[in-house]
C-alpha cells in the first residue's frame, strides 16, 4: 500500500530531515522535490539499524530512476527518485527512516513509500555508493557509474575492469554510457550515466577504473540476505492476504 511521510517540506542549506514510518515490510521509496537544488541532495534509506541505501546523491539515484522504473525525467528545477528496495521484510522493532540531507535549501520535498505489499516474497534489495576506484560488490545485480560534478561520460576514455567469479571484462567507461543510453527511458541526462553491468543472478563482483576519468562513482545493486524468519513471515502475509480476498 501507498503510505506518506512528509509533504511540502522545506530543508535549510546544510541541514538535514529524517521522516519515518512503521511498517511490516517496505518495498520502495519515492522522493520528489519541487527544488533546483534537488539533484545535489544526497539520501541515506534504514530499516531498524541496517542502511540500504548509504548517503547517494539524488543525481545518482535519477540515473538509477530512469533504468529501474521507466520514470522519464523532466528538464527543470522539479526531481523524482524511486527507490527499489525489492521486499525487506521489518521485525516489530524495525522503523523506516528516510533521511534527506540537502547542500542547498530544498522546498516542496515529498516522501511516500510502498509498504505491507502482500505476497512481495522477492529478495531484499540494497543500494550501496562507492567512490573508490578499486571495491568489491557482494551479491551485485547491476552497477551504474557518473561523475560526481555532474560532468558528462559519454566521451570518459577510461576502461572500467570487471571481475566475477565466473568472466571478466573491461569495458570502457563511453561504452558504459551507450549501454545506459540504449536501457534508459527519455533524454534527461543520458550522457551524464554508464551502465557497467547487469547479472542475471547475484555475483561478488570487483570494479577496478582509472582516478584519471571522470567517472567518480559506482551505485551498485545488490542482493541481500534473508533470514529463515523473514521468508516465513513474507509467504504467511501473502497467504493471509489470499484468506481475506477469498472471503
């Protein structure tokens, strides 16, 4: 179900806000801000005390946006993120906390999320920055890299080595950003983004690219773990949701 957190609320230049919620389970999160300062804002997403998606830059999870929801972007000072989490089944302690910290003042900031969606029994989603050049991503599912500036990456002469257990690669960072271009939906920003892979199944994977380019940043997907409890209480909500429909 559709559930709100915060409507038209404003966040001074420098501060932080974090709006809550108690769920049984989250499966995304949506943002929007009426702001031209929106796409340097960073967000930091917890369930309890475990962080899923780790202080990324709004201008980094819009590129993510465009891939993962079909979200075509507008030209302007208005943002729209999605967040997909996949299904983080919540114990009774566990809140969601969604923190945006803003660079300049953000006005008009909305956040809502899907929750308590019965019968989400998928895997649980994380969303992790990196700024190393060098780094490991367990259990990845797919990798989008930009600059940091802003900057375009769509001529970043930069190969990007990529290592799995089972292949490995080393795509330049230009070809990245075709294959971004060719996923994405609409024009906003398309040379500003790579896509560097997606796996079919969740792979440790390692990225290993030039401090030189002006690719700065990697947001990878990954696969979390679920515990025996968690996948028991996902399969019981989506058999209670069935009793009831059937009633």
């Amino acid at each position: 179900m559709l559930v709100t957190l915060a409507n038209n609320q404003t966040i001074a230049s420098g501060s932080s806000a974090t709006y809550t919620y108690s769920p049984n389970s989250v499966q995304k999160v949506f943002i929007a801000c009426e702001d031209a300062d929106w796409e340097d804002s960073f967000v930091t997403v917890q369930i309890g005390s475990t962080t899923i998606c780790n202080g990324i830059m709004s201008y980094g999870l819009m590129g993510l946006t465009v891939l993962q929801s079909n979200a075509t972007q507008n030209y302007g000072s208005d943002g729209f993120l999605v967040l997909d989490f996949g299904n983080h089944e919540c114990s009774s302690q566990d809140n969601l906390y969604v923190t945006v910290q803003a660079v300049g003042e953000l006005t008009a900031l909305d956040v809502s999320a899907i929750v308590d969606t019965p019968g989400s029994a998928g895997p649980p989603i994380r969303l992790t920055s990196y700024s190393d050049n060098t780094f490991t991503s367990q259990n990845n599912l797919s990798a989008l890299s930009f600059s940091s500036a802003k900057a375009e990456v769509n001529e970043d002469a930069y190969n990007c080595e990529i290592r799995t257990s089972i292949s490995s690669s080393a795509p330049s960072l230009i070809s990245a950003s075709s294959y971004y271009r060719s996923s994405m939906v609409g024009s906003y920003a398309q040379t500003g983004f790579g896509l560097l892979n997606v796996h079919g199944v969740p792979l440790s994977t390692t990225y290993n690219y030039s401090s030189s380019a002006a690719t700065n940043t990697i947001i990878t997907v990954e696969q979390m773990g679920q515990s025996r409890e968690q996948s028991a209480q996902a399969k019981q909500s989506g058999r209670l949701a069935i009793a009831q429909a059937g009633k």
